[in-house]
C-alpha cells in the first residue's frame, strides 16, 4: 500500500496588491523588485479574513476533487507560520471546525517555506502505517499580518494564500509519492526570523516599538545557501530514486525568488517549460507557494494523472525538503 496525492486546490485573496502600490507604501520601484525577485504582484487577504479561513476555501476544492466526503477525512495537518492564534487552538482546529469534520486528529505544524513538503512527510507516515486513510494536508499563510509594511526589503516578497491537498492510499507505485525527503539546520536561525511575541521576547511595547513582531530577513545570506542547499537536496533524492532529470514531468520549486529558482533549474538541467513558476504572480506565499504553483498547472490542464512532480523547498528554521510524487487526481 502506498501513499498517493489524490488531489489539489488552492484560494488566492480577492484584494491584488502590484509593485507600483508598492511604490506608493516604501522607497522602492517596480524595476527594482522584478530586477531582484521576478515579481510583479500578489494578493492580499482582507482583515476579517484569518489563514484558517483562507485554508477552508483551499480544502473544499481539495476534497471535492479528491472525490471523498468530508466524513472519509482521518486527520488535518496544517503548515503555518501565520496561525489564527498564536498558541492555541491550532488552525487546523479552527479548519476542521469550519468544515464540520468532528473528532479527527488535527494539529498544525511550523517549518516555514518547507511546510507543505514536511506535512506530506506525516501524511506519508500516516497512510503508509494504516493508521489513517484520507489525510487532509494544507499549507496557508496571511503574511501580510507578520510583514512590516516599512521594510522594503522584506514587504515586495510576500503574499497571502492556502493550497490544500488530500493524501489516500493506492496500490500503484507509479501513482504514489516515492520519496519525501526533510532537513534542518538551526545554525542559520536568524536569516530568516519573527523574533517577537514568543516565549523569548513576550509581547511588549518594547517588542513594538522595535517592529519585531515582523518577519527580519538576510537576503544576500539566505539567497546563497538556499541555491547551494536547494540543488544538493534535489541531487540527493534523484540519485537516491535513480531518476534523471529528463524522468520528471514538472520541477515544482518554492516560489520565493525567480532568481534561486532560476540558478537550481539551469544547474539540473530542467526544461523552462517543465518548470513551475508563479512567483510573478503571488510572490512568496512561503507554505502555501508549492500548493497553490501545483493548483496553477492543475487548473490550467497541464498537470496530468500519473505525472512525476519534484518538489523542492526552503525556508525558516532554516528548514528544507524535497519530494518525489506522482499527481493522483483526475
């Protein structure tokens, strides 16, 4: 029995926010941002608006498309760093409450850009023990609420949204997810970090004053490792898997930055049309990036049953992972 990605959805806010909105908010130009990160928009989810309910939306069109009830649902596992509350419950709580899915395992996990790719790790465990059938995996994020509209370094990159995907069991290997593979390295723990509001700098006003309740970044840092690192993982699982470049269908990177993006496809030899880009079009949307890229080739009609995606990430922690898994769904 093996585990298999039996479908994807994806919600993307109403409300656009454009480099040249941008321009009106920090010193900053459209030329520059696209020069630096290749994008050109994102969206922006409305204040009443919260991550759990933009994962709702993601996870309707999952589970329809997964062609299961929501009842079939076992377990929730949801990728965040923009949880409803900053404690408890957990917003895989709140989006198994808002679907009527009742007494199921739900929790979420943080592993920053790498969410999606570590919670299909779980969901792999999960369904490969036989200990749940239909695990419904998400990865959502309201960015805007932890982004310090100030720091033009930090505001261009980031945008809002949830994909969702639910993972069942198959018998077919050549449906199924081959491979997960998951790192960290707390080393490099303040290249990308929200330092306020937890355990080591509880909420004050000093801890506002000072705007570290947002998200701090080294750019130039994180830009180097995340190529070197994204492309040694991507070696490591493909060799580990046998698997060539010409054997995957579609490279599904974390859409952070068309420029990282860019250096690991030319360095592994991926066709520019076998490689998922849509950080032109939503901007870092860190766990929910690769969910809502797959939706994208998805609802265009690209992606096709049977098709190997690799799937490549990295982000806070700092964290990591890859994946090897053939799209399931029809």
């Amino acid at each position: 029995m093996y585990a298999a990605l039996k479908s994807i959805g994806a919600y993307i806010p109403q409300k656009k926010l454009t480099n040249q909105d941008l321009e009106k908010m920090v010193d900053t130009s459209d030329e520059w941002i696209k020069k630096r990160t290749g994008i050109e928009t994102r969206y922006i989810a409305a204040e009443d608006e919260s991550t759990s309910d933009l994962a709702v939306e993601a996870s309707k069109k999952a589970i329809e498309r997964a062609d299961v009830s929501y009842e079939d649902i076992d377990a929730i596992v949801c990728a965040t760093i923009t949880p409803d509350h900053l404690c408890m419950p957990s917003t895989a709580c709140l989006i198994a409450d808002k679907l009527g899915i009742r007494s199921v395992t739900a929790f979420d996990i943080s592993a920053a850009c790498s969410g999606f790719v570590y919670a299909l790790s779980i969901a792999k465990a999960f369904i490969e023990s036989k200990m749940f059938e239909n695990v419904l995996v998400i990865g959502a994020e309201k960015l805007s609420s932890i982004v310090d509209y100030t720091d033009r370094t930090t505001c261009v990159l980031f945008g809002d949204g949830a994909g969702a995907a639910v993972i069942g069991s198959c018998e077919k290997k050549e449906e199924s997810i081959l491979d997960v593979k998951t790192s960290a390295d707390g080393t490099y723990k303040d290249f990308l970090i929200t330092p306020g509001c937890g355990s080591k700098y509880p909420c004050s006003e000093e801890v506002i004053k000072n705007h570290l309740q947002f998200i701090k970044m080294k750019g130039n840092e994180t830009f180097k490792l995340a190529v070197k690192t994204l492309t040694n993982d991507v070696l490591e699982i493909m060799k580990e898997n046998n698997l060539k470049s010409e054997d995957i269908d579609y490279f599904i990177p974390h859409q952070a930055n068309y420029r990282i993006i860019e250096a690991v496809r030319s360095k592994m030899n991926f066709p520019k049309e076998k490689t998922v880009m849509t950080v032109a079009k939503y901007g870092n949307t860190s766990a929910a990036s690769i969910p809502m890229a797959m939706n994208d080739w998805y609802e265009s009609g690209k992606l096709k049953k049977g098709d190997l995606m690799l799937l490549d990430t990295f982000g806070g922690g700092l964290t990591w992972g890859s994946a090897l898994v053939h799209f399931a769904g029809e």
